[in-house]
C-alpha cells in the first residue's frame, strides 16, 4: 500500500483565500477553482464581475493540471507544437494555461484552475495559492 498526503478542505480555503487576495491586489476579476487529485471540485470562488464562462473554464484548468499531474499550460504547448492528438482526450477539457497542480513529497494531491485573467496571470494567481500551504 501506498500511503500520501491528501489535500482538505483547509488547505482548499487557505490557498483561495491567498489566490483571492493576489487577484485583488492586482485588480483581476477571476474564478478560483480547487480539486482534488481526481480532478473532482473542492472549492469554487467567483469573484464579482469576472464573465460567467470563467466558472467552466477554471475547473476545467484545475482538472486537466491535477489529472496529468502538471500544469494545464505543457498541454496547450504540446497541440500548439503540432501535437493536436491531444485535442481528443474528453476528460481534459481545460488545456490552457492557468491550472497547477499541487504536488507533496512527489505527490499530488490536487490543482489550482483560474480563469478569467490573461493566462499567464491565471497561473500566477494558482501558484500564489499554492504557496499559501508553505510546501517546498
């Protein structure tokens, strides 16, 4: 058997609240959207006035991150790179960039998906998250 950490519903508030308060100062108008390593929802945060699309697309993110266990953005490279196979995988949904995966001890546990800010700026405010839970 294999014993690893899991991520709970505290560890979800803490990097939202973190995720939140990045976007906030930066004037981001986002959804933050939490999973656990199943891709499945642990936490979804719709901050006011961010476009209700944002509300599929960051779990989406979250989803493709934490069930390939990298970041949703190498997914977006690989079909920009030619690899458009990857466009009929149906449980990845999200491939754009702003999912992070949350990885303990070479494990993960979870994503951070955010939508609704340029991508680049989705992804900082997942990995601002992410740093909230002080992991090395």
């Amino acid at each position: 058997m294999i014993t690893k950490p899991s991520l709970t519903l505290q560890d979800a508030k803490l990097i939202a609240a973190a995720a939140e308060a990045h976007a906030l100062e930066n004037e981001w108008k986002v959804v933050i959207a939490i999973c656990d390593e199943g891709g499945h929802l642990i936490w979804l945060e719709r901050l006011d006035g961010v476009p209700t699309v944002s509300t599929i697309i960051a779990p989406a993110k979250a989803r493709t991150a934490a069930l390939g266990r990298r970041p949703s953005k190498a997914y977006e490279e690989m079909i920009n790179d030619g690899r458009q196979s990857f466009l009929s995988i149906h449980a990845l949904d999200g491939m754009l960039e702003g999912g992070e995966p949350i990885m303990v001890d070479g494990h993960c546990v979870g994503a951070v998906g955010v939508s609704g800010a340029r991508s680049i700026d989705d992804a900082q405010i997942a990995r601002v998250g992410i740093s909230a839970l002080g992991l090395s």
